[in-house]
C-alpha cells in the first residue's frame, strides 16, 4: 500500500478548502472540475468526479440547426423521389 501524503489546509469563514497545488496536478483537479464529498466513518473523503461525456456535451450544441430534422426532410425527400420512380412505371 502507498505512503499516504499529509497535507493541511484552513477552512475558510464561507467554509471553503483549498486543495494543494500537487494534489490538483496529480488528479488533474482544474476550474470546474466536479468533486463527489463522502462522509462516513468520521471522515470526509473528496474524489475528483469521473467525466460522463454525456453529462458533459449535454445542451452543448442547443444553440445549433437540429440534425434530426435536418436527417428527417432529407428522408422525406427521398421517399417522394422513390415514390415518383415507381408512380412513373
């Protein structure tokens, strides 16, 4: 088992923790970066959160044309050209 690293930080008046410049580079702990807090056995345990692409992209491209309706007239378009092809027979 590896040595266990102590390190100290104060909590602030609004209750916040710094985490240690080392700690957030060895977890890759950025601005943003999402955290799980766990209580449990008279300890608090932080872990850095792990990514959920879909959480992530989630509303990502709300702003953007709508693909689905983009594939779905496309469709439409084709059914009318196969429709016209058989119609012409």
């Amino acid at each position: 088992m590896a040595k266990a690293t102590v390190m100290r930080a104060k909590v602030s008046a609004k209750g916040w923790v710094v985490i240690p410049a080392p700690l957030r580079r060895k977890y890759g702990i950025e601005p943003g970066t999402m955290v799980e807090i766990k209580d449990g056995d008279g300890k608090i345990l932080l872990f850095p959160r792990v990514s959920d692409p879909v959480e992530e992209t989630y509303g990502k491209f709300a702003d953007t044309p709508s693909l689905l309706e983009d594939v779905l007239a496309e469709r439409a378009e084709e059914r009318e050209r196969e429709e016209a092809k058989i119609r012409a027979r």
